[in-house]
C-alpha cells in the first residue's frame, strides 16, 4: 500500500519538476473551459424572432422549420412545391408560415421576400437559412454537358447569391444571422458536375459576405455536413441520372470506359451511399439552430462522424492522399486496366 503522505509527496515532486507542462495543461484546461461556456450562450427574447428557412419540402430545411416552430420562433418555410408547403404545414403550428419559392426564379424571390418584409415588420428578420439545393447531375466531369453545371450551380450557389441580396436589408435591420448550407463536398471534390463546385462556391461567397456585414452586426456561419440521407443523396435518382448521362454518350466514349463502367459506377456509389449516409438529419440542424440562437455562432459547423473525422481531415492532407482513397472507392476505366 503507498501511503497517502508518500502519494502528495510524489505528486508535488511531479508537478515541481514539470512546472512547464503543468501550467501548459492548466491553461489548456481554463481555454477549453471559457471556450464552452462561451459557445453555450444564448441570445435572450428568441420567441420573438423570425427565421426564413429555403428548402422546406424534405430534408434538412423541413426538420429545421419543425424544430425552430416547437421551440417557438416565427418561422417563415420556403417550399419548391404546393404539396411540400401543405405537408409542412399539416404538422406545424399557426405560426409558421409556408409560401412557394423557387430559388432560380429572382421573380419568385422578390415575391418571397415582399412576404417575409410584411410578416416581420419593424422589427427586420433575425435568421436568413439557405438550405434550398440539388445533387444531380452528378458523375464522371467528361460525361457532362454544359447545361449539367448550370442546372446544379443555378440552384445552389446563384440562388444562394440572389435570395441573400434581396434579404439582406431585412437582415440589417435586426442585426441578423446567415445560415449557408455548404459540404464538405465543398472541401474536396469526390464527385464530378456541379455539386461540388457550387459548394465551394456557398464557401467562398460566406466568407466575403461575413467580413463584408460583420460591422453591420450580422453574423454568417457555414454549414458543411458530411453524408446523410436526403433528397440530394437519393440513389434511385443518381443512378436514374447517370444512366442519361451514360446512354448519350457518343460510342467512342463509352468504349473508353468499357461497357461495365456504369453498373461499377453505380455500384460504387450505391455503397458509399449505404455504407456512409446517417438518417440522423438532426445532427445537421443542431448546427443550425446554434448558429441561429449562440450569443457567438461558429465560423464553420461540421456535421456528422465522416465529416468531422474522415472529410475535413482529409481536407488538409496533401491531395495525393484523397486521390488514392477516391481511387480505391471508384471503379477503373477500361483503357486505364489495360496499362
Ligand atoms: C423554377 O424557375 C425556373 C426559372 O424560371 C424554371 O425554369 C423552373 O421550371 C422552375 N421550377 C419549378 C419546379 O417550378
């Protein structure tokens, strides 16, 4: 048995030989400390507050309206279709309001935002989330056409841009909040199309658009979520859109490719899907909903396990590092077999 004198002994003896290390670690300690209680503050009087959320129909936006009405904000959900808008409404209080909004529609926009400025009034609009986004197309970048890359960045990225312009005055006015959906396909691009580079994109308009309203007091945080299951990451349209892009492919091309290539592709993709995608769409919107409610909302949010551990990582390492690990997950091209 040590005794308990022989044990303070000890402990003093090591906590006096290693004064640097000790001090180094209380000042760990205290950092990590103020950082969590400072990240845990919350902004007062959030009832009286509204958030206008694109993208209700399905996924994260639709969980978010969900959440954000129970806890008792005035939510304002954009929804693409009559039918999403209803459904939405059929599960939520009086006080959220559904309205129809197509973000590539500037004219749908104005009409949005006409709604949104005579719900709020005086008292200008507190959170601006842009969650409204589409995947497809997606594939291999030589099976694309131009109208492949518009169709994607015109939703995700202009419409980002343009809902953003012409909320910002209401924003303004309550020194408000803007919520960006990214990805971490916004980090790395695992993917040919639009997809990724529309994220880089929410990426790098976020950051001017925060240094450029920070004095104005109004605050932006990223959202980069790693794989779940949403509309965006819906198999059955993947494959349907990729067997398009496949089928219109002149023959030369496709005998590049070799005639198996599609059903590996989408084999691959089919398994990353699987294998990776989280049901749990709640750990993206309680980044949301900290960044619409933190007294400091975060920079970035990275949402889920193979974000925050595999992605981001991933992110930072040098890119012949994510070009294996891409490589290993995605089928060869047949001339490529034949070297
Ligand atoms: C959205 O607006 C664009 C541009 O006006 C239009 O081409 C598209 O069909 C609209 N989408 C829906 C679902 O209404």
């Amino acid at each position: 048995m040590v005794s308990t004198e022989s044990l303070t002994a000890y402990l003093l003896d090591v906590i006096l030989s290693h004064l640097l290390l000790t001090f180094a670690s209380l000042l760990a300690t205290v950092a990590a400390i103020c950082w969590y209680i400072r990240d845990s503050l919350i902004v007062d009087g959030l009832s009286h507050k509204y958030v206008f959320i694109t993208g209700c129909d399905t996924g994260f936006g639709n969980l978010l309206a969900r959440r954000l009405d129970q806890k008792g904000f005035h939510v304002i959900a954009g929804c693409l279709t009559k039918k999403g808008a209803a459904d939405l409404a059929s599960v939520t209080s009086p006080t959220l309001k559904t309205l129809l909004l197509n973000v590539t529609d500037s004219e749908s926009i104005s009409r949005a935002v006409e709604f949104v400025r005579r719900e709020v009034g005086d008292r200008g609009l507190w959170g601006l989330v842009n969650n409204a986004g589409r995947s497809v197309p997606i594939g291999p970048t030589e099976w694309m056409q131009i109208k492949d890359f518009t169709k994607v960045l015109d939703v995700n990225l202009i419409g980002v841009i343009d809902v953003t312009l012409q909320v910002l005055p209401l924003l303004k006015k309550a020194q408000g909040r803007v919520v960006n959906v990214a990805s971490i396909l916004g980090r790395l691009s695992l993917t040919g199309g639009g997809y990724c580079l529309s994220k880089w994109g929410v990426e790098a308009f976020s950051d001017s658009l925060r240094r450029d309203m920070y004095h104005f007091g109004i605050k932006v945080s990223i959202i980069e979520p790693g794989f779940f299951k949403t509309g965006v990451t819906q198999l059955d349209l993947i494959e349907a859109d990729l067997r398009r892009l496949w089928t219109r492919l002149p023959q030369h091309v496709k005998d590049s490719y070799g005639a198996a290539y599609l059903n590996e592709y989408i084999k691959a993709q089919d398994f990353f899907m699987k294998f990776l995608c989280s049901p749990d769409l709640s750990k993206v919107t309680k980044c949301m909903e900290h960044a619409l409610t933190a007294c400091f909302p975060r920079t970035r949010y990275s949402a889920g396990w193979d974000a925050k551990l595999l992605w981001i990582p991933l992110s930072y390492l040098p890119s012949s590092v994510s070009d294996f690990l891409i490589d290993m997950l995605l089928p060869l091209p047949i001339d490529e077999r034949m070297n």
